[in-house]
C-alpha cells in the first residue's frame, strides 16, 4: 500500500523541540500519519508539495480545557461574572434539554472552530454527559471532525439529571475509544469522587478536576499514597493554599488554566495560578475553557496569559513584595499552548513538537497579513500578532484539514443552519429569551 506523502517546503520552521533546531528555511516531511523528517532541502519522490514560503510551521495548538457542549450557546452571556448565574442558565434552563443531536452539534461546531484556529488537540470537558446517548454524540462529533481529543465524560451540572450511568459507562467507553493511536480518546470529568476516580485508574483513564479555592478544598483521603499523580488534570487551581500546591507539586499533575475566563468569573488574584504552577515546578497548559463569553482561539488565551502575569508580578513588585517572579516569556507562554497542553493530555510522545516520528499535527501561518510582517520575531509574532485569519493550513494526524485559509470537508452553510434549529429548539423548549442587542 502506497504511503501518502506531505512536503512543507521552504518555511519558517518553529519546532519547539530542543533537539530539533529551527530552521529560517526548512522543510517538514510527512509520511502517513507521522512527522518522517525535519531539514534543509528535503527530497521526497512522489510527495504533495505545499509551498511553504513566507509562512511559520509549527505544531498544532493544544486547547487543554474546553467544555465543548456549549457551542450552540456561544457569546451567549459575554458579561457574566457570576459563576452561579452562569450555570443557572446553561445547565440548569438550557442544558437541562439538551438532546443528543444538541450534544453533536455543540461539539462539532466548536472541533470546526477549533481546527479553524490552528487548534489540532483539546481535551473536552465534557460536565453534560447526560446519557451514554449524549456522550456516543459527542464523540461521533469529535470523530467526524477530524479534531484529535481527549473527551472527559461527566455529571451534568444540572439538578434534573441522572448520573446513574456513571461511572458504569466508563469500561464500554474505554474498550471502544482507548486503543493504540486512537485520534479520540475518553477520560473521567470525576471532580473529586474518589469512588469514580478509583474506576478511572483501572481503566487506565487520565481523570480532570476543576478546582476553585474559593469553592472547595482537596480532602485528606485524596492525600494518601497512589490517589494523585500524572494521571490527573486540576483545571483553574486558583486561590487554593499553599500546602494543596505543596501537594499537587510532589504528585506530579498536571495543572491546566483559562486565562480569559478565569478573569472573567473573578476566579484569580494576583497570587495568579499559572504562576504558582510554575513556581512550584510544574508545567501549566491553557485552555479556552468556553465560548459563552468570548472568541474559541487560543491566540487570545496566550495574549491573556502574557499580559495578566505581568501585571500581577509587577502589582506585586511595586507593592514592595520581595522575591516576584520575573516577567513572562512569549517563549514560555507559547510551550504553555503547546508542549505542556500535550502533556496535560497524556499525548507528550505523541504531539506538541514537530518531532520525527511524532502525529503529524502541524499548523502553517502566514506572516505576509498586514498585521504581521516584517517577521523578526518568530515566537512573538505566533504569540502576540497572528490571528484566526492568518492560519493557513492545518493537518492532522497526516490529514488536511485546512488548506489555503479555507477549512476542507466542511458545510458551513449546513452547520449554520442545523445549529440555529438546535439553539432555537432550546431556547423553546426552556423558555429562555434574550434580545439581540442584549
């Protein structure tokens, strides 16, 4: 059987891969699903040659936390900052009539968006998985897209559903989905259930927690040897005691955070859980976390997360605090939407970098729009001036997905129309209204 073969040819190549170094002009072969060269003058017989000319070529993006059911509901409460409000709207009177198809189409909607943004994996928070309907749904969605995925099965959040099913369904999703090279995978959303938890780790399930300091505390039985470890996600992790970090730190998890949500709900201060993270050793990835509010592109999270660590380490230098973290780095700053996403993932081995012998997840940016040139800086340009527009081509696990700023295999003009039915559905069914121009 004839391998397809991919050339990226004569691009600014950003590896993010100590041992494979940059190149101002390189090539990217790609065989299969699989990253086969990084060089200078790649010959490939039989390649398709993609001109990569005036262009960056990186690895895809890692949105390591968004809660991805929420698509239909976008912008929907954009000056929220009431976290209790916000579930009374979109659990406990929208979600709360969520069908099976309303799950599928969330979820696609926001995978076709993500692609579009140069976002190749996320990790799905999933606290909706009302019924193994919903959750089959869910991951048929995240399949057909084309989108790689960790989808974290959960309760629902609203007090009309069951979660009898949980976490009972967890060996049939396990068996189907958490195979060798699965694109879609399946963990537990398991909160701070010990019980669920304990069903995750036979099943060899990574296990995602949101953790808000303000909310709630890690119990002591979560303490004991063996519960925590690299198999765990603490998402938010903001304003919880030093002793918790002191915890987390030595269990070696993996600590995610939402830099644009987590401000908008009033989550941090300026302790700042990215940096605290940090500065107990760990490696922090970002995530969108929701597009109720805002934009689904991590070029915002990283702009976010570079401009709020230095106003917090600076507020708390001018306020006479000894020993402040220095200033983040855009360097930094993009491993956290990158590298560290893969690792929060369980996939460090698998995406992140452009590595020989790793999925050939790769984005090519432009740098020719008129925000960007003239390029002097390769990693601050990624970070602080590309856009949604400027993501020129995406591909994962070898395949298009984007080519030309123009996304492949993909109706938009039906998703449109099928997600406008599936928010006016709720929107009847719930008795919710809101105006336009609200």
């Amino acid at each position: 059987m004839t391998v397809q073969r991919t050339l990226f040819k004569g691009g600014i190549v950003l590896t993010l891969d100590d041992a494979v170094p940059n190149l101002s002009c390189g090539d990217v072969l790609v065989e299969g699903d699989r990253i086969a060269a990084v060089g200078e003058n790649l010959l490939a017989d039989n390649a398709q040659v993609i001109d990569a000319q005036g262009h960056i070529v990186m690895p895809g993006l890692v949105d390591a936390h968004r809660h991805m059911w929420l698509g239909v509901m976008r912008r929907l409460m954009p000056d929220v900052d009431d976290l209790f409000a916000y579930i009374d709207v979109v659990a406990e009177t929208l979600g709360a009539h969520y069908r099976p198809l309303d799950m599928y189409l969330s979820t696609k909607l926001t995978a076709i968006a993500a692609l579009d943004a140069g976002i190749t994996t996320v990790i799905d928070a999933c606290h909706s998985s009302r019924s193994p309907a919903h959750t089959d749904a869910a991951l048929d969605a995240l399949q057909e897209s084309g989108i790689r995925a960790l989808h974290m099965v959960g309760a629902a959040m609203d007090k009309q559903a069951s979660c009898s099913h949980l976490p009972g369904d967890l060996a049939r999703l396990a068996k189907q989905w958490n195979h060798a090279n699965s694109r879609v995978q399946v963990g537990l959303f398991g909160q701070l259930n010990l019980a669920w938890w304990r069903v995750a780790r036979e099943l060899d399930m990574r296990i995602l927690t949101e953790f808000i300091g303000d909310l709630a505390t890690l119990p002591e039985a979560f303490a004991e040897p063996g519960v925590l470890g690299s198999h765990n996600i603490f998402n938010h992790c903001t304003r919880i005691p030093q002793e918790t970090w002191q915890l987390l730190a030595k269990a070696g998890v993996n600590i995610t955070v939402n830099p644009r949500s987590d401000a908008l709900f009033g989550f941090d201060d300026d302790t700042f859980a990215w940096q605290q993270a940090v500065d107990h050793g760990l490696t922090p990835a970002l995530g969108v976390d929701l597009d109720t509010a805002f934009g689904s592109d991590m070029f915002g999270e990283m702009q976010a997360l570079f401009n709020q660590q230095r106003a917090a380490m600076r507020y708390r230098r001018f306020r006479g605090e000894s020993d402040v973290a220095a200033p983040v780095s855009v360097q930094a700053v993009l491993q956290a939407a990158t590298v560290n996403g893969a690792r929060a993932a369980g996939l460090a081995d698998q995406v992140g970098t452009l590595t020989p012998g790793k999925q050939a997840d790769i984005i090519m940016l432009r740098t020719r729009g008129a925000g960007v040139f003239p390029l002097t800086s390769v990693t601050g340009t990624v970070v602080q001036a590309i856009e949604r527009a400027d993501v020129d081509t995406v591909m994962v696990a070898g395949q298009l997905r984007k080519r030309q700023g123009q996304l492949l295999g993909v109706n938009l003009d039906q998703l449109h129309n099928e997600i406008t039915a599936s928010r006016d559905y709720l929107f009847g069914a719930s008795g919710y209204h809101t105006g336009l121009f609200a």
